[in-house]
C-alpha cells in the first residue's frame, strides 16, 4: 500500500514541481535556494505520508508543498528580484509583451508579487493562497488589490493580464524558470525511496522497543523466580 502510495505521489510531483521550483524562484531570486527549499518540501510530504498522514487530492498535495516551501524559505523570501532573468524570456527571443510582464511583477515588492502569483499564476483560490502566505483574509485582500493596481498602472494601454473565455492569460503563458539540475537534486522517482526508508526505520526502532520491553521482563521473571527459589 505505501508503495503504491509513493507511485500516485511521485506522479503528482512531477506535474507539481516546476510550479513549486518556479514559485520558490521568483520569491527568492536564488536557484540553489529554490532547488534546496524544493528537495526539502518534498522530503517533508514523503516523511508525512511514511508517517500515516495521508494528504488526499492532488490540490491538497500542490498546497501542502507551496506551505511548506514558504515556511522553509522564510528567511531568504520575498527578496528583491528585479535582477532576476530567465532564460527562455530573452528580449528578442521571447514575445515582448510577456518579456515585460515578467520585468513588471519581478519589480513588484514581494509580499506583492507573491499574492498576485498564487491567484492568477498557480491559480490557487484566495482563501488557500492566504493559507499558503500565513496572512490573514483581509491583509491578503489588501495585498491583491495593490497587487493589480500597481501592475495595471505598468502595463501598457489596454494589456489585460487575465485570461478570458477560458484562455490562459500572460501570467500564466509565462515560462517556468528552469530548474538546475545538481548532484543534490532529489529526482521525483526517489520519494518512494525515502518513504520506504522511513518507514523501515520505524518498524527497526518499534522492533528494538519490542526486544528491549522483551528483556526487562524476562530479567524481572527471572529475579523473582530466583529470590522465591532461594527462599525455598
């Protein structure tokens, strides 16, 4: 059963992940960062899964794993990346118009950006990106409506950064950064791995309790019967 766990997981990570690497490094600017933050937030769901916390759907999952990269990311979040590039959006080989987009968020101050990329990029409901923030419901209204106000103030003369009629829109149609591959990379396939391993080491640690509490009691039988023995 945990294995075909681990099988259904792994599947959802690999749709998951360049999100989660995407979202970690555009409130970073840090690709070592994100990647680390990533490989953690992954450890972390295989360690609760390996530990009988089942996390049910797969938008249950992708939420869990925003939360926990923004609690593990907390010191290095929300930092200024108006620096930072991405390399499928070079100017002149990228569209112009989504080239600028990405300038216009990269330059939004970070509690700003981030609330406006979990709504309309990661397409998570208000209520869950104020969850995956920590903020309350109102301090998350507030950023938002900063949020679009100063990016429709940026924008171009008519630019709508929305989708509509069920069309993605420019926020969405943004490439993901790419993210780097390492030598301490933990690749989606090794989350069934971990939660093996956990849950062997449970079991190893449950069975060495068992023979210890076994070997208590024996030596207690065994010093009662020799102190009623010797009595005899």
């Amino acid at each position: 059963m945990l294995r075909s766990r681990s099988q259904v997981l792994t599947a959802c990570l690999k749709e998951i992940r360049p999100g989660l690497f995407d979202y970690c490094m555009r409130m970073t600017g840090d690709a070592m960062k994100a990647a680390g933050i990533v490989r953690d937030a992954c450890a972390a769901l295989a360690e609760v899964e390996a530990d009988g916390g089942r996390i049910g759907s797969f938008d249950d999952v992708r939420a869990f794993l925003f939360r926990e990269a923004r609690v593990l990311g907390r010191e290095s979040w929300q930092a200024d990346t108006a620096v930072l590039r991405n390399p499928q959006l070079l100017p002149g080989q990228a569209e112009f118009a989504l080239v600028r987009l990405d300038e216009i968020l990269r330059q939004l101050p970070g509690e700003l950006r981030e609330v406006i990329l979990l709504v309309e990029r990661y397409k998570f409901s208000p209520q869950v990106s104020a969850q995956i923030c920590g903020f309350e419901v109102d301090r998350f209204d507030t950023a938002l409506a900063a949020a679009w106000q100063q990016l429709l103030t940026k924008l171009p003369p008519g630019a709508v950064p929305v989708g509509s009629a069920g069309q993605r829109g420019p926020i969405e149609r943004l490439p993901d950064h790419p993210e780097p591959a390492t030598e301490h990379q933990m690749p989606v396939t090794n989350l069934g791995e971990i939660m093996d391993e956990l849950d062997s080491s449970r079991r190893g640690v449950g069975m060495r309790s068992f023979w210890v509490l076994l070997f208590i009691v024996a030596a207690v039988a065994g010093f009662l019967f020799l102190r009623r023995y010797s009595r005899h």
